[in-house]
C-alpha cells in the first residue's frame, strides 16, 4: 500500500502567525471550526469588557452598545468580502438565517397558483 506524503511551506503559510493567539492548539490539533471553534485569548478580554458593560450600564447597554453591534459585524464581515455596508446580515445560527430567508417566499399563493389545495 503507498503512503501519500504531504508537504507545506511553513514559512510561506501567513496564517500560522494567528496560531498563537489560540490556547488550546498548543496542546492539541483542533478540527471542529463548524460549530465550537478554538476560543481566541482575546475572548476573556471580550467577555470581562462585555460583562463591565452590563454591569455598568444595566439595561441601558442595549440602547448605547449592543442594539447595532450585530450589523457593525456585518459591515466587518462584508468589507471581507467587498459587499457594500449595511448588506450582510448576521444571525445566530444556520437554521435561523434558513427562516428568514423562507420568510420572504409567499408559499401559500405559490400552492394556489400551482393548482395544490390546502386540507
């Protein structure tokens, strides 16, 4: 049986710059990136700043920092991609973004139209 060697440029991979900045990929290879990724050290600096806000601001951190913060990612994000500002939108999770997108489809009048009744 033949064995397949790979090999990678380390020096050339300018994304092995990053890998530090993940704790846990010092001490094992992380796979899952669909779901629960490796957490960045910078997400306890995040969180302690998130949890200062609420604990300063109360209620009041929706209206001052939090209510738009959803589509400042999506400006983010969309400067990746060249998208214009304000036309990527970010939600929670796949099945949400699945809804949404459902919910700009008139099912029933397309039931009608194709001739299918409803029971």
């Amino acid at each position: 049986m033949s064995q397949i060697q790979l090999s990678h440029d380390t020096d050339s991979d300018d994304l092995l710059r990053y890998r530090s900045q993940f704790p846990i990929l010092e001490r094992t290879t992380y796979l899952i990136s669909n779901s629960l990724g490796a957490m960045p050290a910078g997400v306890y600096d995040a969180m302690r700043n998130y949890a200062d806000t609420w604990a300063t601001l109360g209620v009041r951190a929706w209206e001052e920092r939090w209510w738009m913060l959803a589509a400042e990612v999506g400006d983010l994000i969309g400067a990746l991609m060249g998208a214009p500002r304000g036309s990527v939108a970010t939600l929670p999770n796949v099945t949400t973004c699945q809804a949404v997108v459902a919910s700009c489809f008139d099912f029933f009048r397309e039931a009608q139209q194709s001739g299918l009744q409803r029971s």
